[in-house]
C-alpha cells in the first residue's frame, strides 16, 4: 500500500508538487493521471526515494521513504522515467545484476529471471545485447529487471511511452497480471483512455495539484459529466496536455 | 557488514564484467600502458647511439683532396680513422651531406701546402650539417682530430723555434666525470614516472567515466539508485573496479618496460647494461600504488560534474598533464628529496621512483610521508565522491 500525503517540491522557482496526496490500494490499479509537467514523475521520484519531499512524507506498507529507503527499495519494482540499460550485457545479464543488487542468487534468481522473460515474452531476445533492442523490448527488459526480486509494490511511470500497438496491448495485460496476484500498482500516464480502460482508483493531477480522485464512475458523478473524458476536462479546467 | 561487501561486490564484478566487453576501456587499460615503454627504447636506442663518444667504433672520414696532404692523411689513419674517397667535388660532397648520406666531409682545397709550407693558417674544410643530431658523434670526433693535427704541427713549429709548447696553454682544464655509466642512462630512464603517471590516469579512465556520467547519460542511473543498495555501496564497487583496472594498467606497463630492459640489447647503442633487480619494480609499484588512491576518486568527482560521456573524456584526458609536467622536468632535473616535495602528491612519488632507477639510496621516511599524504588526500576525495552520489541532484548533473 502506497500513502503520499501533502508532498511538496519545488526546483528553484519551479514548484513541482504543491500538496498532493493520495493513497493506493494492494489488489489495485490506481493511475496517476495529469498533463506533461503536472508532477507525476516527481511524485514518482520521491515514492521511489530518489527525492526528498521539501515537505509532506510518503509510505510504502508503512516504511517512510525519506526514513527508511532500504525497507521502501527492497517493497517496490519500479519502471522510472529513465530506463536505460547496459548495451553491452545481454538482457538476461541486465535483470540479473537487479536480482543480485536484491541479494537473490543462485537457482531462485533464475527461475524469477526465467519466469518474468515467459510473462514479457521475451524468449527470443534475452541472450543477446540490448544493444540495438526495439523500444518496445527495452521497456519489457526494463520492467522485468525492475520486478525480477517480487515486489508487492509497482510503480510505473508512463509504461506504454513510445511503445507500439501491440506492446501496448502487452503491458495493459501485464499491468492486469499484477493486479490478480494482489500487487499495488500505481502508474502514472497521460493519455486519458489508458488509465479509463485499466485504473480501479484515478488520482487527476494538475499543475503539482490534485484536482480530482476516486474511481471512474466516482468521478463522473462528481463532475455531473456522462463521459470520462469530459469528466476529466471539467476537473482540470482545460484540455491542455490530455489526449 | 557481510552482506554489505556482498552488494559492494555485485556492482564491482557488474562493471568488470560491462567494461571488459568495451573496447575503449581495454584500449585504455591494456593497449596504452604499452606505448609509454616501447616509445622509451626507443627513444633509448637512439639517443644512445648519438651519446656513444667513447669512439671505440672506428671512424669512416670521406676526404677530398687526400692526395694534398699525406701527412694530415697518416696523422689521421694513425689516430684511428678509416680514409676514403669523398665526393668528387664540393658541391657534391654539400649534396650527400645535405641528403644524409654521409655524416661528414674532409675537404683539403688547392693550395693547401703552399700554405702550410709558408707557415701560415692552411684551411681545410669540414662539410657537415649541425641540425642532425645523429652525426653529431662523428662530426665531433673529426673536429678534434683535425684540432689534434693542428695543435701538433704547432707544438713542432715551436719546438723548432726553441718556444715550449706548453706556454700557448694558459689552462689545463681537466674533467672529473663522477657520473656512473648507471646514472648516465639513468636520465633516459627517468621518463618511467612520467608514464607510469599516465597509466594511473588513463588505466582506469574510460571505466570511470562509464560507471558515472555513462551511466547517466544512457538513462540507466536512476534505475540503479531504486535498488535497495546504499549510495556508498555503489560508488565503491565503481570505484574499486576502476582502480582494478588502473592497477592493471599500472603493473602492464612496469612488467613491459621489465621485459624490454631485459631483451631490448640496449648495451650496444648505450654501452651501458641496464640493470635493474626485479625487487626494485616491486618497489616502485609499492611507491606508486597509493596514487591510484588519489586518481581513481579524482577521476569519479570530475566525471560527475560533467554532463555527456565525451564531455567528461575531454576532461579526464587532461587530468595526467598537471602530474605528468613536473614528472618531465624531473627527467632532466632531478630534484633532490625533501620533506617538502614528499608532501606533494605523485611529485614525491615521481622523486622517489627517479631515484630507485637511479640506483640511489631511498629514505623509508620519506616514503612514509608521501603515501600517507597521498591516501590521506585520497581519503578525502573518496569521501566528497561518495557525498556527491548521495546527493538527489545526481539524477541530472551538476
């Protein structure tokens, strides 16, 4: 379970993040949903204590992340905004050095190993150099490293970017798998229909700014709008940056 | 603390194993470190050709006009020098030694005994180019042997008019050259520090640029940083595979320079052996490890200040000049060990090692004092490295 509550940040003049709560269920789905520049990579970041809040605290299964980021690191699997791998080790080789960096080794590391590139259907690629991967392969690497030691916890920030059709369609499965194994997932995007077909639970950001939260149907109600996607609009005053 | 070195260890062998695949970072750790040795011998062999005045070689003098002056000729055979034709004329003979073909070139001109028999100067001449430092050795050796010849005919020409010889020698200035041939080849062997300090700094170069700006640049920082890894445990694996490889570069090109004292026949254009124990490379490794120490942080905190890959290359690839300068000087002015130069970092060292080659007595002192200020300074850089990684800006830069 994930607590966020009244984080800020602000980059010199810039503020980031102006307050924002929210909270994810284990056995869930909740999507962050917002305009490029709204905070979520931010949030993100700091959930994935690679940031500090300037004020507020956040929680994973009750570990705070400015306090304990080892409990938070070993809880979470996280797919950043940055996903870069190493060119020159296979892609086995890239999720291995995660599993072993969470103390896993030995047989339970490959079988973990093995059964991740089954899930992502990766066969094919995982004994060569990720050098050269397709996009779509570098997220799937990407995530696989990232959950290869079991977390309960899922952060993806903005999974399907860049990805074609059919990896889309992958990952949304994917995404649906953690789910039914109980796992908290939280993931951010910015494309309104991603997060209507997936998310349980919608936290709208705006402008480092929650604007509106709960479920689709909740939040339909809330705006009197039928349609999300008016919905949406109404809740953030304006269509910029929603698509 | 187990599991601790544990992680330490997943990262070091993570790098070693990512850099071992790189080509640049083996060019730098294994293919450099070579050329700093092998440029030396030869540099060795040349320069000792041309400092082989000890003119046990015999001495080849094209002449013209041999035929003017058969005196000269068998003061000169005499002496220990080979006479032969030279060019037909001057201008032939200004030719082939302009080209290189000969060294030098005796020319006795018409008149020449008209001259001498009236006692007056009688020119000869030499033909040589001063800009070729190769025929240095043989232009010098005819230079005095046609001074000899000249001095000769003068003593006699004094002796004749019953004048002591010894009155036109207002000095007799006399050499006392303490150098031992050891210490005369030891000044081409003072250019080891120097490439020794770029071993440190280069081994271990394009490893410490992968494991910090690389990894920034590729996108792959801020995912290792969501590992239940602590920011020290990180950079030391980096750190500690970066100083493998510096090692490694470092202990190449001593085992090279070993290797090439001990095949390379140097005798013959020094006339001077080389000698050097095996014991003394220990040594001089044990006196240069702790700079290691001091690069390899130094190396990391320039890194990751900068922005790209190439950025932090251009960088890195000047950090050996600042030690490396006074490493040069060294070569031609040794400086003598002193409390004050151990306590400047790779300048003590350099110091020291100059004067293990040299043959000369190294004060345990003093190699005291400059690994301890050494690791002390390294310590610290170590220190400020690992804050640098503790920092969230880490994430984009500085």
């Amino acid at each position: 379970m994930i607590e966020a509550r009244n984080l800020h940040k602000r980059f010199g003049d810039v503020i980031a993040l102006d307050g924002v709560s929210f909270r994810c269920e284990d056995g869930r789905i909740t999507g962050l949903l917002g305009p490029n520049g709204a905070g979520k990579t931010t949030a993100l970041r700091i959930l994935c204590t690679v940031m500090h809040p300037d004020e507020g605290s956040a929680t994973v299964d009750g570990f705070d992340t400015v306090r304990a980021p080892r409990e938070v690191l070993s809880r979470i699997g996280a797919l950043p905004d940055q996903r870069g791998l190493y060119p020159r080790l296979t892609a086995r080789e890239n999720i291995r050095y995660y599993g072993r960096l969470h103390g896993m080794r030995g047989l339970p590391l490959e079988r973990a190993i093995e059964r991740l590139i089954h899930l992502l259907d990766l066969e094919d690629a995982v004994d060569r150099r990720t050098e050269g991967f397709s996009q779509g392969q570098r997220t799937k690497v990407a995530i696989a490293r990232a959950l290869v030691h079991g977390p309960r916890t899922v952060l993806l920030d903005e999974p399907t970017n860049g990805l074609d059709v059919m990896s889309t369609r992958a990952m949304r499965h994917f995404v649906l798998r953690l789910k039914d194994d109980g796992c908290c997932v939280l993931f951010s995007s910015h494309v309104m229909q991603e997060v209507a077909a997936l998310c349980d639970d919608v936290v709208l950001v705006g402008a480092g700014r929650v604007v509106a939260s709960g479920t689709p149907d909740a939040l339909r109600a809330q705006t009197g709008r039928p349609d999300l996607e008016d919905a949406f609009v109404a809740a953030l005053g304006s269509a910029e940056g929603l698509e | 603390m187990r599991a601790s070195f544990g992680r330490v260890w997943v990262v070091l062998a993570k790098e070693v194993v990512d850099n071992l695949r790189d080509r640049r970072s083996l060019l730098a750790a294994l293919v450099y470190p070579m050329l700093g040795p092998v440029l030396m011998i030869g540099l060795l062999a040349i320069v000792g050709r041309t400092l082989d005045e000890r003119g046990d070689r015999l001495l080849t003098l094209p002449m013209i006009g041999a035929e003017r002056a058969p005196d000269l000729v068998a003061f000169l055979t005499n002496q220990g020098a080979n006479i032969v034709d030279g060019p037909p004329d001057l201008v032939a003979a200004e030719a082939a030694v302009k080209a290189g073909d000969l060294d030098v070139v005796v020319v006795v001109p018409e008149g020449y005994r008209t001259l001498l028999a009236e006692g007056r100067p009688a020119t000869v001449r030499l033909v040589l180019d001063a800009s070729r430092t190769d025929s240095a050795v043989d232009i010098g050796r005819a230079a005095r042997l046609l001074d000899g010849y000249s001095r000769q005919l003068g003593a006699q020409r004094l002796l004749a008019r019953g004048v002591d010889p010894a009155v036109t020698e207002a000095l007799a200035v006399e050499r006392v050259d303490v150098a031992t041939p050891q210490s005369q080849a030891a000044r081409l062997l003072n250019l080891l520090p120097y490439f020794l300090i770029f071993s440190v700094f280069i081994g271990g170069m394009y490893l410490a640029i992968d494991a910090t700006a690389g990894e920034r640049e590729r996108g792959s920082l801020e995912p290792l940083l969501i590992n239940p890894v602590a920011r020290w445990e990180l950079v030391a694996g980096k750190l500690l595979a970066t100083m493998l490889f510096t090692v490694l570069s470092v202990v190449e090109t001593l085992v090279a320079f070993a290797l090439l004292l001990r095949y390379v026949p140097l005798e013959e254009s020094l006339g001077v052996r080389l000698s050097l124990a095996p014991s003394s490379f220990f040594v001089i490794f044990a006196i240069a490890a702790p700079m290691i120490l001091l690069a390899v942080p130094l190396q990391f905190i320039v890194a990751t200040f900068t922005r790209s890959f190439k950025e932090a290359q251009n960088y890195l690839s000047f950090l050996p000049l600042a030690p490396a300068l006074p490493g040069m000087v060294l070569a031609f002015l040794p400086v003598k060990p002193s409390v004050a130069t151990m306590l400047v970092p790779t300048f003590g060292q350099q110091i020291l090692i100059n004067r293990v080659l040299r043959g000369e007595f190294v004060d345990p002192w003093h190699v005291a004092i400059s690994t301890g200020v050494t690791i002390g300074l390294g310590i610290v850089l170590l220190a400020i490295a690992v804050r640098l990684y503790a920092r969230e800006r880490i994430l984009f830069g500085t």
